[in-house]
C-alpha cells in the first residue's frame, strides 16, 4: 500500500461565522457588481454559507443535492446488507436510499480569491444542480474574480464546472491540481478500462488548460497558509488541504468521507467510488484520526451542508458534530 504522505508535519482552526440571507426574488441586476453583470435561470438561490477562519472568508456553495438510490449499493461493500440497515436506523436515516450533496469552497484570502472544485457544471442543470456560478453571484464573487481554481480530484462532480461552452467558466484564474492526479487520468492506460469514462472528461476539460496549471506533490503550497496533502485510495492523486489562517485552521477532505455515517462511524467500509478501497480506508482512518485527535475543524465536499464540522473517536470510528456558533466567538 503506497505511503499516504499525511502526517503532523504538513497537518499542523475556526473563526467567525456569517450565514448571507439572500432575498426569494432575484434576478440579474441583484448580482450587478461594478457594472459585472451574470444571467440566471432560476428564481431561488443556491444554498450558500460563509465564515471567517483567522483573516480567510470561506464560502461554501451547495451545488446541488440528489437522491442516490439504496445506500448498499455505495457504500459498507464488504458488509451484509443488514449491519449496514442497523447503522442506518441507528441514525435515524433511512435505509433504502440517501442523499449525496456537493459543495464546493471558495477561500478569499484578501490578496487571492481560491475556488476548491467546481462542481456538477451546466449540465447537470436539468436536475436542479450545477449552481456553482450563482452561489458565487450570490455572495458578491462573479467568474472573472477566481484567482486560483483548485481542482483536489478529478471526478466529474469536481470538474463539471470548470469548462463553460468550451471555454474556461473562470477565465482570469490559473489553476492547481495534484501531479499524480493529472498523470493518471491524462495516461492512455486509461483507455479500455472502467476509468475510461472520467479519462473522457478530463482529456475535454481539464488537459486544455494544463499550460495555465501548476501541479503539486504532497506538501506543495497553494499560497501562504494554504498546503497540499496527498490523500490516495479514492483517486491515486486527491490532494486534501490544510488551510491555516492567524492560529485557526480548518483541514479540506474532499472525498475522505462521503457520507458523515457511512464513512466516519464506519471506516474500514468499503466505498464503490474509492478506486482502491483498502487504501481510501486507511487514507481515511489516518485523516480523521489526526482530526479527531488535534480537535480542528474540517470540510468534507460530501457533507451535510454547510459540509463543516469535527469529529470525535467513537467506537471503530468517528462521530460527526456539525459546526455550531464557536465560528461566531
């Protein structure tokens, strides 16, 4: 099992909380800023949730949400169907289906504006999501703001959004990713495989700007305050962030867990989107170990939104505790 390269050195954090109320009605004049202008095609905004981490303003933007069918079918793989149902029912969830939300981030951290992955993108539209852009608008950010677009994996629910018509949606921003992450889906080894789907993707959206991309190995920084960690086992590239700000400090898991039960009370579940389950397993167990043990904050992109909250060690695992008012104090 390949080094995970997570360790104390490169994890070395909350802060003030503001929720931004937008009104029911809004249309494209709401979202004028400086004579910018974006079109919308809906009349309710996206969810959209802000806080202060030490001199960073974070924001998270729902980008949609949906019904992913029975939960065996994702995850606790390598258990029977009922030990999975107790787990559930023991939760207060339901046992037949689950939701599966996305959240992208953005890190404004006064001297550049980050966006971390960019969602379901336009197509995605037609079932309510792909509503990164107008989360965006809703806070005061419109495309042309994006400094950096950091891309932590390249699932398609991480880079739907980062094309738009064939063109960069972020069209100022140069943009970050994992070196080993860009290797394998870019490799033609890909081709003929179960990955060759997502290869199709990337080889349209991502590979197109890798003249604008740097590419990172663990430890590689961001920008000041912002550091890389390589977290394999979901993809063999994912990078994970740990972002530090004035002493508070908040660690990004992208896809380390997807689901605050399945993956945190339970770990060692197998997880059909973890390319390598035993390593997204112990990939997991490492990263919330370090979580749960120096008590910070985390956002994880498939947690229940606003997707930011602590864990505690619990039995074979963790218990999630969705963030509260201590980012008001």
């Amino acid at each position: 099992m390949a080094n995970s390269g997570i360790g104390r050195r490169t994890l070395i954090g909350t802060a003030g909380l503001g929720i931004l109320a937008a009104p029911a009605i809004i249309n494209a004049e709401a979202f004028a800023q400086e004579k910018k202008q974006l079109a919308i095609d809906r009349v309710i905004p996206p969810d959209i949730h802000k806080f202060k981490l030490g001199g960073f303003q974070v924001l998270v933007v729902k980008d949609g949400a949906r019904p992913s069918g029975a939960p065996g079918e994702t995850f606790g793989l390598n258990q029977p169907p009922e030990t999975l149902a107790t787990l559930l029912s023991q939760n207060f969830l339901p046992t037949d289906q689950f939701v599966n939300s996305f959240s992208p981030t953005l890190i404004d951290t006064g001297s550049d504006v980050i966006l971390f992955d960019t969602g379901l993108g336009k197509a995605a539209h037609a079932q309510g999501a792909g509503r990164l852009v107008e989360g965006l608008a809703a806070a005061g950010y419109m495309p042309e703001d994006i400094s950096i677009v950091v891309i932590t994996h390249m699932h398609g629910d991480h880079i739907g959004g980062i094309m738009e018509d064939g063109k960069p949606a972020f069209p100022k921003a140069r943009y970050v990713t994992g070196q080993v992450e860009y290797d394998f889906w870019t490799d033609s080894a890909r081709a003929g495989t179960p990955a060759e789907g997502n290869q199709k993707s990337v080889l349209a959206n991502v590979k197109p700007l890798a003249e604008r991309m740097t590419f990172l190995k663990d430890g590689g920084e961001v920008t000041s305050g912002i550091t890389a960690m390589l977290a394999p086992g979901h993809t063999p590239g994912m990078l994970i962030f740990n972002i530090e700000s004035q002493g508070k400090r908040l660690v990004l898991t992208a896809d380390t867990a997807n689901h605050y039960v399945l993956s945190l009370q339970r770990p060692e579940w197998e997880v059909r989107f973890d390319m390598d389950k035993a390593q997204g397993a112990a990939t997991r167990k490492k990263v919330f170990d370090m979580i749960a043990t120096e008590k910070v904050a985390f956002l994880g992109y498939h947690m229940p939104f606003p997707a930011v909250g602590f864990v505690e060690k619990q039995g074979p695992g963790y218990r999630f505790v969705p963030k509260s008012y201590q980012f008001d104090i």
